[in-house]
C-alpha cells in the first residue's frame, strides 16, 4: 500500500504567475493612459501654437473662433493677448 502526499507548490506558482500578469497588464494599461493624455496635451498646445500663427498672417473669423473654442477664451482682446504670449 501506497501513501501519497500532495505539495500545493503548484498552486502557489500558478498564484504567483497570475497576480503577475494582473499587475503587469495594470501597470501597461497606466502607462498607456498616462501617454495618451500627454500626447493630448502636446497636441492642443501645437494647435494654439499654429492657429496663433495663422491668426496673426490671416487675420480671420474662423481662425478667432477656432482658438475661443481651444482656449476657452471668450473676447478677441483676450485672445490676441494670449496669442501674443504664444508668439514670442
């Protein structure tokens, strides 16, 4: 007659793996996140940056209109001055 034993070394690995993996996609995912909104960020400054650029050549509605809605500035002084600054 036979006695055998079972070890739970199997499980603790396998546990192991698995909350590695978990943690691993978790980190990936923040990290992909946090690149995401930085280049969001990148891009609405370039935007500024350019219409800045083309509103002090053309000098046009559409242009006005475009950097109020990016800037979340309502008056066209207030957004020449913020242009100026961005001009520099």
């Amino acid at each position: 007659m036979k006695f055998e034993l079972k070890t739970e070394n199997d499980n603790y690995t396998m546990l192991f793996s698995n909350f590695f993996i978990k943690i691993s996609i978790f980190a990936l995912i923040f990290i992909l996140c946090d690149v995401a909104i930085k280049l969001g960020i990148i891009s609405r400054n370039y935007q500024i940056e350019y219409s800045c650029r083309i509103l002090s050549v053309e000098k046009s509605a559409t242009d006005l209109k475009k950097l109020s809605r990016i800037s979340k500035l309502k008056s066209k002084q207030k957004i020449w001055e913020f242009c100026k600054e961005f001009i520099k």
